[in-house]
C-alpha cells in the first residue's frame, strides 16, 4: 500500500536514486513502449519484406536497445503483446495499437519471429 511506497521512496531517496510515480495505466509504461515498438517493427517486416533478425540489427545498433523489438516479441510471446495491443486499443479507441498482420498471424497460429 502506501506506506510501503513510502518506504520505498525513503530507501531510494537515501541511494540517491530517483523514484517516479505513474499513474495506472492501460499497458503500463513498460509493456506498452515494447509492444508498440515490436508491432511497429513487425509492420515494417510485413510490408517490406525485411528480415526479422535486420529489423533487430537495425533498432539495436541505432538505440542502442539490449534487444531489438521482435527478439523482444518473441521473449514476451506474440500472442502476449498482440493481447496488450488489443487491451490498449480497446481502452484508448486508437488505430496506433491495431495489431500488424504479421503479429496476428503469430497471435493465432503460434510461433516466434526468429523461429
């Protein structure tokens, strides 16, 4: 509850780290910042015909990120970011979280990006 919060906030404090309230969110910040940066990525395999393993190459090399978004995908489970796309779409009402054909192909028929 809140008094653990404040504990909490008290023994960062005392690190000197930095603590950041969110509110609570559809997706969260985390899961909602992967799973549109996956979608987007699965996206551009779709309609470029890019490989999986070059769009990683390409978002790990320019963001430095520690993996690239459909390694990242697959990690999580397609069918897993396809459901919190759905989840966000449906509270939000925004085209921006409609899930990418290749992503709900993987959604319904299994299967990984790199697999």
């Amino acid at each position: 509850g809140r008094a653990h919060l404040g504990a909490l906030a008290a023994l960062l404090q005392a690190a000197n780290i930095a603590l950041i309230e969110l509110a609570d969110v559809a997706g969260l910040a985390l899961m909602r910042t992967v799973c549109c940066l996956a979608n987007e990525a699965a996206d551009v395999m779709t309609w470029t015909g890019t490989k999986p393993a070059d769009i990683d190459t390409a978002m790990r090399l320019g963001t430095a990120y520690p993996l690239g978004p459909l390694a990242w995908a697959d990690a999580i489970g397609p069918a897993r970011v396809a459901a919190v796309l759905a989840n966000l779409q449906a509270h939000y009402g925004e085209v921006r979280y409609r899930r990418a054909p290749a992503l709900s192909i993987l959604q319904h028929g299994g299967g990984s990006f790199h697999g």
